[in-house]
C-alpha cells in the first residue's frame, strides 16, 4: 500500500471508484474492447493504457475485478475491432464447406452424406435405414479440396491490417472493479488522500491537516484524524468507518475527551457511511457534530456547511 502515496493516479482512480456504488463498470466499445470512460477522465490516460492501469492496480491487491466478460483481439496491437473468418488452413480461401459424416453400422463404411444417395451405402449398397449413426463434421476447401476436422478461424484487424490464427488472439478480459478492503479502509481513513477533498476546503479558505498531534491541559497528548482552521476556528475530527448500525460510542467517548482536555469548542465525527440514530443521539449529549458521508466529497461539503453555519 505504500505505492498508493507515490503514484498520483491513485487516489484519482480510487476516488472514481468510491464514488461508484456497484463498482466500476466497463462500456463495450467496438474498436477497444472495453473502455472505462470515467477512469480515463480522471487520470487523463489513453482507453488502452487507462484499462492496463487498472489492470495493474489489480494485480497489485489495490482493487478487486470481477470477471464479466472476455473477447478475442489483435495481437499485434491490442485493439479489438477485428473480424474472424474461417479460412483453409493450407491454401486460406473462404470457399469451404461444412459436411456432415455418417457411418453405416452394418458395415463399417465412413463417408460423407452426401454419398450415400437415395439412403443407400456407397460401399455394401444395402438401404442403411435406421442402421447408421451421425460421427460429426469435417470442414472441406473448395478451391484445393483439403479437408480439416478444426474450424479454422482467422481475425483480421481493422487498425493495423494483419491477419491472425485465432489461437493467437490476445485475450482482454473485462472486470467489474472495486476497491479492495485495504484500499478501501486507506482511502476512508486517510480522506485528504483523495484529491478533491482538501480542493473543496481550500475554496472555501479552510485549511485541513492530518494527523495533528495537540497537547491538552492535563499535559497528555493527543492525536486526531484532522483538523480544520479557517480564521481562527478550529475544529478536530476523527474518522470511522463503520457500518450505519454501529453505535460508535467508543470513538465518541474518546473524541470528547480529548476535545474536552484540549478546550476545543468544535469536534466532528466523520463517519463513513454512518453510524446509527442512537449514536447520533450520544453524540449531540456529547457536544461532537456527526458528519456521515459516503466519500470524500461528500464528507468535505458537509464540513464547509458546519463552517458556515457558525
Ligand atoms: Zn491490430
Ligand atoms: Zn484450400
Ligand atoms: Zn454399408
């Protein structure tokens, strides 16, 4: 995770992805496969690199796919706006045909349907009735007569021209993305790591710090997830991550008290997604402004509100 505070597309890509309720979705595009628009936005990358990005992040643990699709591309140049074609495997015409093989059981002739006119054997010339059976298919070339049992499938590839055996294609598989528990847990706690949250704040002429270590009267120290400061005015916050049934009165209790042991008039509980109505209660008796927010845009708005209201 310590590559999330180096790379600058992360938390782009992390915000984008937070602010999707059901993750992040590919749109099927004819030429790229599959693209993820909102991602390219934001990190200003190309469709091809914008989805080996993400790609990336999955194989680094940073964000979970779940497969929902794959097609078959260029090999040469990772595009999809291919077609496929069957094609002779020894001369590569198109003129080929499909035929059926039958077996007459009585006495072992193999051949082709065709041949046995009026249902009758070519080789014992018995009626064959019910006495045979259907083994499969061949596929046979009009212009040099090879015959083939595997279909043979060639792509073409509008964007770079070249011609492919279908083995070859270059498989891109489309996932649906959202963030893993630890990303996601990261970019919770650590909201100023999204890049909009202190850009609402600061237009707003608030300053936000993380991580501010302050000392109370009782001479203990005490550290909080942030601090706002606009004009003099400060408030402390803390940051949970709960689920909205949570009560969160150990994170309350403790917020008051250092609120109380540093003589902050304001504190604020940031809490993502929420805690429940009775925690909320807890907190109004405790003097803590309850902040519920979905991500970090949204908790920065709210913040901005409580400033203006006092
Ligand atoms: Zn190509
Ligand atoms: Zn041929
Ligand atoms: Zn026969």
């Amino acid at each position: 995770m310590t590559e999330l505070r180096k790379d600058p597309l992360v938390p782009k890509t992390i915000g984008v992805i937070m602010s999707l309720r059901e993750g992040l979705k590919p749109t099927l595009d004819p030429s790229y496969g599959f693209r993820y628009p909102q991602v390219e936005q934001a990190t200003k990358l190309g469709p091809l690199e914008a989805r080996k990005y993400l790609e990336h992040l999955r194989q680094e643990g940073i964000l979970k796919g779940e497969l929902q699709d794959k097609v078959l591309c260029c090999p040469n140049c990772n595009m999809c706006n291919v077609t496929f074609r069957f094609k002779c495997p020894n001369c590569k015409g198109i003129d080929l045909e499909k035929k059926q093989i039958m077996e007459h059981i009585t006495c072992g002739y193999i051949g082709e349907r065709g041949q046995f006119v009026n249902s009758t054997c070519p080789k014992c010339k018995a009626k064959i009735d019910d006495n045979y059976r259907l083994v499969g298919y061949w596929f046979e070339c009009d212009t040099c007569k090879h015959r083939f049992g595997e279909v043979p499938l060639f792509g073409t590839c509008k964007d770079c021209n070249i011609s492919f055996d279908h083995r070859e294609g270059a498989i891109v598989s489309a996932y649906v993305y959202t963030l893993s528990d630890e990303a996601r847990d990261f970019a919770e706690r650590k909201l100023t790591f999204l890049g909009n949250f202190e850009a609402i704040l600061s237009k707003e002429g608030i300053q936000a710090k993380t991580d501010v270590v302050l000392s109370g009267i009782s001479g203990a120290k005490h550290k909080f997830d942030l601090v706002f400061e606009r004009e003099g005015k400060v408030m402390v916050a803390d940051v949970v991550v709960a689920e909205k049934k949570t009560a969160a009165d150990v994170p309350i209790i403790s917020l008051f008290a250092k609120k109380y042991d540093i003589k902050a008039s304001r504190a604020a509980l940031i809490a993502i997604p929420g805690i429940s109505e009775n925690g909320k209660r807890m907190a109004d008796g405790y003097d803590i402004y309850v902040v519920e927010a979905n991500n970090a845009e949204e908790a920065a708005l709210k913040i901005v509100n409580l400033f203006k209201r006092d």
